[in-house]
C-alpha cells in the first residue's frame, strides 16, 4: 500500500491527534498524565497563535502522525517536541 507523506501547520481538525500525540509522550517518556482540559487549551493555542507559535504536523495519508513546535523564548528559538 502508497503511503504519502505530508507536512503542513497544525488546523483545528489537527487538534484531536496532537493531544493525543502529547498525552501518549509524557507518559512513555515522564511517565505523566497531562491533564485533558489543560493539554487540551494548549494545543488550542499552538493552532490558533502562529504568529507567536510555529507548529507543523506530518500526516501520512491525510492522518495526523507526528508534530513539531518551535517557540520564541527570550528571543531565541526553542525547539519543543
């Protein structure tokens, strides 16, 4: 089976999946429960403040599969996976 790859910025039908994405890495790498609703305003946040946020997702047919996020911090760019 084709498998297509596609990077675009994060839309609110992205939402859903990177909570999710999120969730899943705290715990298998922290060994933490994010909390829904604060994880949740978050993500909100990354999808709609790109000028302050930039956030990208690879899908692989249409689904989302992975994430990226870089943040402006004391005007440096930090990396956040």
């Amino acid at each position: 089976m084709e498998q297509n790859l596609l990077i675009d910025t994060i839309s609110h039908a992205d939402i859903d999946a990177i909570i999710k994405f999120k969730t899943n890495l705290a715990k298998e790498t922290e060994n933490v429960d994010l909390q829904p609703e604060i994880i949740s305003k978050a993500v909100r946040y990354l999808a709609e403040n790109p000028k302050h946020i930039f956030s990208l997702v690879a899908k692989v047919n249409t689904e989302p599969a992975g994430e990226i996020v870089a943040v402006e911090e004391n005007s440096e760019r930090v990396l956040i996976t």
